[in-house]
C-alpha cells in the first residue's frame, strides 16, 4: 500500500512590478556615454592612473592601454571606469 504524499508549497516574497517603485528609493539616472563625458576636456585635465592612487566617481584618468577613461563607479578597493572600448574594472588605492 501506497501513501500519496501532497506536494510542499514553497512560499517566497511576491516580486514586484517592474513600474512600481518602492518608497525611498532613487529613479536611476540613465548612464552617459563616453563621448558625453569626454567631450570638451583638455588633455591635462585626465590624470595618469596609477593604482596606487585613490579615485573619486567623475575622475577622468588617462590609462597608458585602454586611454581616457572617467571613473563611473568606487569601491574600497575597485573603480569601474569607462572607456572608448567599454567599461573596465580597475583596483585604486592597493
């Protein structure tokens, strides 16, 4: 003899709607491009990156392979920072 066994239901949060936006919370600001970033900077205004250097978002760094670049996002001890070619992940301050 047989027990037929009824299935568990697993219970997780309800996702929310695309469209709504929870309180408190920040509409996210499309993303520049690199051209919009770069444009109109003199060359000396982009410093030369050295990760032993600390950066800040907004800072234009020169890299000596990728080339101009501006710092997007910064963590304790990683920067992301655009590019021509793309975005790059970079170590700062080590």
């Amino acid at each position: 003899m047989s027990i037929k066994r009824t299935r568990q239901k697993s219970y997780s949060p309800k996702r929310q709607d695309e469209k709504t936006v929870s309180l408190g919370s920040k509409a996210a600001e499309p993303e520049k491009s690199w051209e919009a970033y770069v444009a109109g900077q003199a060359d000396d205004a982009f410093v030369p990156y050295s990760m032993k250097s600390r950066y800040e978002r907004g800072a234009l760094v020169a890299h000596p392979k990728f080339g101009k670049g501006v710092v997007t996002h910064v963590d304790d001890s990683r920067i992301d920072v655009l590019f021509a070619d793309g975005k790059k992940k970079l170590g700062h301050g080590l």
